[in-house]
C-alpha cells in the first residue's frame, strides 16, 4: 500500500480579522508552518457555534531523497457545513487544473460523493460513501464541525479508558492515547495476509484543548514498515470568540524498509543534493550517449546513499482566505 493514507480518525478532510497563532507549550514539526498571518472571517458571529467553513487550500508535497522540495501539487476551494447533524463537503478545483480547462466539483455527503461540472451542475459521476460507524473515542465530536479545534478532551479521556485505550499523560500538556490492537481486524491473530496497522494512538494539547497529532504505523506486505504521522495547524482570530480554527494539516510519512541494498557492483554515482550533480555540455552529453556511457530515457533521480531505500514524504496543505458561517445550504443542493 504504497499510496497516501491518512489516518482514519483525523477528523477530516477534509468581521474580517487576521489571526494569531495559538500557542502551545508542545513542540512539534508543524510549528515552522504557524508563523504567516492568515485571514479569518466569521459571517455570523451571533451564532452559538461554527457551523460552516470555507478557505483557499494550496497542497504542498516533498520528497527527500527525490530532490522534490515544498511542490506544489494541487489547489482548490474547500467548503463543509453541519446540516441537519450531518457533515457535508465540496472541493471546488479550477478549470486550470484539466485538459479542457473546465472546472470540477466533488460534492460529499455521508451517503454519496458526486463529481460535477460546477457551471452546468452536469453529473460525470456518483460514488457511494460506504457506511461507517465512526470512531468511538470520538463520538462525543461527531455533531460539530471538524475545523473548529477545541474539543472536550475530559470526555474524550473517559472514553478512551472505558474502551481499554493505554492512557498516557506523563508529558506536561500532551494526553496520548493508543488504540488497543484488537481494535483493527486482524491483527491481534497475524491473520492478514496484507497491510497491516501495528499501532495508532492520538495526541492531544491539553493547554490549547486542541488536536495534537495522529500517528499510525503500518506493516506492509513488501516488508516495509510506514509512520504516518499528522499534525493539524491551528490559529486563532484577532478576538479569539471562536477558538482554535484550523489553518492546514502537515503530515509525515516514514517508509522504513530495515534492511540495506547491496549496490557493491553498481556504476551509478551517488549525490547528496541536486547541486553536486555535474552538469555536461550538449555535445558531450550527445558524445557519451553515441558511445553507451549514458542513456537518454527518464531516469527517477534518488539523491544520498543507494543502498539505503528508506525515504520520506511530507504533504503540507494550508488554508487562506477562511469564512466561517457564510455557506448556504445550496451550495450542496445536489446531493441534499
């Protein structure tokens, strides 16, 4: 399962003011990411909640040893609304994004996902969603909107240990808390013949009462072992009547593979970086292709030592331009 996977309880995707950071007293890799003003809007500051949330999204992807730096990969409008206790989603891309330069729109709700041509309101497909009971430790979640960060983490802790979670607060402002294996079929047994999740715990900033990270290990079938871990970014507004509001998602995937490749007989030159790698004149270039010293097909650069096949990925999505409480229910209309 070497595509991206984000760990299942990451709870979703997915006046005018600028916004501070929220500030907690635990470190992470996304702190980096916290530090550019972002615009939040609230349309409806009377309400008791947020109940809608839109923002610009711009996805970032990273390689490490693939010399891919902060790429960007995809840009889109993100919308989500609670409806009658329901969470709906819409991803609005630009026609820039296609072939035929004509936009797209994925339109979500718990029963059904449709793809549509925004301009027409033409369907090019329909997906059913497949149930799901949702996860239990965050049930007492389910009713508001996954943007808005702060959560009852009293509630949530009971929870944990009534299911038999291994509770962990020794870290001053971290609670974690680890899925207990029996949890996910098969594993407790070693049935599966496939992917399987070794262990999935929780954190959470108890200081911020917000999402800390997610981090799931994977044993795959190729023998790999893979760490994902997420780390939700929060801001607050300049009043901070709202709360915690998240402004992107910043997620690690490890593949760790354990052991070395033997590369005693390979001819290919090792670089650290793309700029050790020396650059040759086109008649050269053409001269050693002529005599079979190099070839002219696409060849993936894999920059440091070759014999270790360990790598990263980072996938970083961050929002702009955020409103809160300013999306009509129209908005949804094909799949209400």
């Amino acid at each position: 399962m070497k595509k991206f996977l984000f760990p299942f309880m990451v709870l979703l995707f997915m006046t005018a003011a600028s916004c501070s950071m929220t500030g907690s007293s635990t470190d992470s890799p996304a702190d980096e990411f916290r530090d550019s003003d972002v615009s939040i809007y609230n349309g409806d500051r009377e309400a008791d909640e947020i109940y809608s949330y839109t923002a610009d999204v711009t996805s970032y992807y990273s390689h490490d040893r693939k010399a891919i730096d902060m790429e960007v990969r995809q840009e889109y409008r993100l919308s989500l609304k609670m409806i009658n206790g329901s969470l709906y989603t819409r991803l609005d891309f630009s026609g820039e994004a296609f072939p035929d330069q004509r936009s797209r729109s994925i339109i979500s709700s718990p029963e059904e996902q449709v793809l549509i041509y925004p301009d027409s309101n033409e369907v090019l497909e329909r997906y059913p969603v497949p149930s799901s009971e949702g996860d239990p430790l965050f049930s007492s979640e389910s009713d508001r909107l996954p943007m808005s960060g702060r959560m009852d983490i009293g509630t949530i802790k009971n929870t944990a240990s009534r299911l038999s979670f291994d509770v962990n607060d020794a870290t001053p402002g971290l609670l974690t808390l680890s899925y207990p294996k029996d949890f996910f079929p098969g594993i407790a047994d070693g049935s599966s013949e496939s992917d399987e999740i070794i262990s999935c715990k929780v954190s959470f900033d108890t200081e911020d009462e917000t999402l800390f990270s997610t981090e799931m290990v994977i044993a795959e079938s190729d023998g790999s072992i893979r760490t994902i871990t997420t780390y939700p970014l929060f801001a607050e507004s300049e009043t901070g009547e709202e709360g915690p509001i998240e402004i992107g998602t910043l997620t690690i995937d490890k593949n760790d593979f354990g052991e070395r490749i033997d590369t005693s007989d390979s001819i290919t030159a090792e670089y650290e970086t793309v700029e050790d790698v020396p650059l040759i004149s086109a008649n050269e270039l053409k001269k050693k292709a002529a005599e079979g010293e190099i070839t002219s097909e696409d060849t993936e650069i894999w920059l440091g030592d070759l014999s270790d096949p360990n790598y990263t990925e980072t996938y970083l999505d961050l929002y702009e331009n955020i409103e809160l409480n300013t999306i009509d229910d129209s908005l949804f209309r094909i799949v209400l």
